[in-house]
C-alpha cells in the first residue's frame, strides 16, 4: 500500500479532501471498514482535536466522536468551558480497525504504519484549519505528529511545538481512557484539566 499522499486531490479545499478520501486505498483499512471518517467542524476554529480513530458508531455513521468517547469528550469540554460546535475535531486514522468477536466489532489499535499512511489528511485538516493549538487525545496522535517514541504517560499536560506548524500541541489521554481505566475519575479530572489548559491559551 502507497500511503495516502496520492490520494489527495491537488486543490485540497474543504469539498475536495471530503471526495478524494471515500477513494483513498493508502493502507489496509478501506477494504473492511464501512467508510471513511473525516473530521468536521470550522474551518477558522481555533483548536483541532485528534483523536485516534473512528469507533464502530462513527464508521457507521460518517461522524467523528459521536459514540462513547465522544460522550466523555462532549462533558469533558463542557467541564472544561469549550464549544464543541467552535472547535475542529478529527482522527490520526481515517478509518476503523476492528476484529470480528462474534457479532461484536472490537476496536483495535492501528499500527504505526497505518498511522503514518493516513497522516496526509490530517496534515491536509491541519493546513486547511491553521489553528492556533492541537489537543493530542491519546497516545496515536502524538506519534502520529510528534513521532513513534511519544508516549502520553510522560507527556500529558505538557506543550509541544508541533513540526511544520506555528500551532502548538497538547498533550493527553483519550477520552476512551476514562470509560474503561479503574482510575476513571482521576483520568477524567485530567482530562479536562488539559482541556482547560488549552482553552486558557486561546483566551
Ligand atoms: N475514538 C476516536 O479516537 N475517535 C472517534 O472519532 C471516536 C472514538
Ligand atoms: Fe486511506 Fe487512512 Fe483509510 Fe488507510 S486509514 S485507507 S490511509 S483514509
């Protein structure tokens, strides 16, 4: 598989990525998956938030976050004194990794070659959006941007300068973490401290 970059169309505007992505075949994903999830919100928002992957909700409905996760999320930043409706919200992986159990779908981790597949759509997101700062949700955006050796467990709460970009970044956990870690509500608490970090920088 080639990688995304091909895929792109040569004038990525908006309308543009939103067709050429139901075409791309840069990795192994499109070929189970339902469809590809691009992000969504403003595009002079000032924050983009990258989250991992769409979940099974969102590979059948075309949305980002609109499961579980995206449950949390919506309270965390309502904790956290930020609109979802303002911000800019996408994945690191356009489309869901599964394995069959049964006649559950079970989430999984995209490898790291699949992430860097699919990091041309959100370079495209990122160029297009131009936001001030990027919230980092979980540890595959930030080896999807910062590199393979970041980890969240050392980084969280933390700034980075984010390469090929005036944005900076922020580092947290997924939202997904706290619906499943026995420390959920310390996770959570975290959560939206971070997020309220981020919001206080674009004050
Ligand atoms: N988890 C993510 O990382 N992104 C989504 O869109 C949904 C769940
Ligand atoms: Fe293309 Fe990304 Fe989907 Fe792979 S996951 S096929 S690179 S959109």
């Amino acid at each position: 598989y080639p990688g995304a970059e091909e895929f792109l169309p040569a004038r990525p505007g908006p309308r543009n990525l939103r067709t050429a992505i139901k075409t791309c075949q840069g990795c192994d994903l499109y070929l189970d998956a339902t469809q590809a999830v691009f992000g969504e919100g403003p595009r002079d928002a000032p924050l983009v938030l990258v989250g991992e992957q769409p979940g099974d909700v969102e590979d059948r409905d075309g949305r980002p976050f609109t499961g579980p996760a995206g449950r949390v999320l919506d309270r965390a930043l309502e904790d956290a004194g930020l609109d979802r409706e303002q911000l800019y919200l996408t994945n690191a992986v356009k489309h869901f990794r599964f394995e069959h159990r049964g006649k559950r779908r079970i989430h999984q981790r995209p490898t790291l070659r699949q992430t860097t597949a699919c990091r041309p759509w959100l370079s495209a997101e990122l160029d297009l959006v131009e936001p001030d700062g990027v919230v980092l949700l979980g540890a595959l955006a930030g080896q999807s941007l910062l590199g393979a050796d970041y980890r969240v467990g050392d980084h969280r709460g933390r700034i980075f300068d984010l390469p090929g970009s005036t944005a900076w970044a922020l580092a947290t956990v997924h939202p997904s973490a706290a619906l499943r870690a026995e420390d959920r509500d310390a996770v959570y608490a975290g959560l939206v401290e971070d997020l309220r970090l981020a919001a206080a920088r674009l004050a």
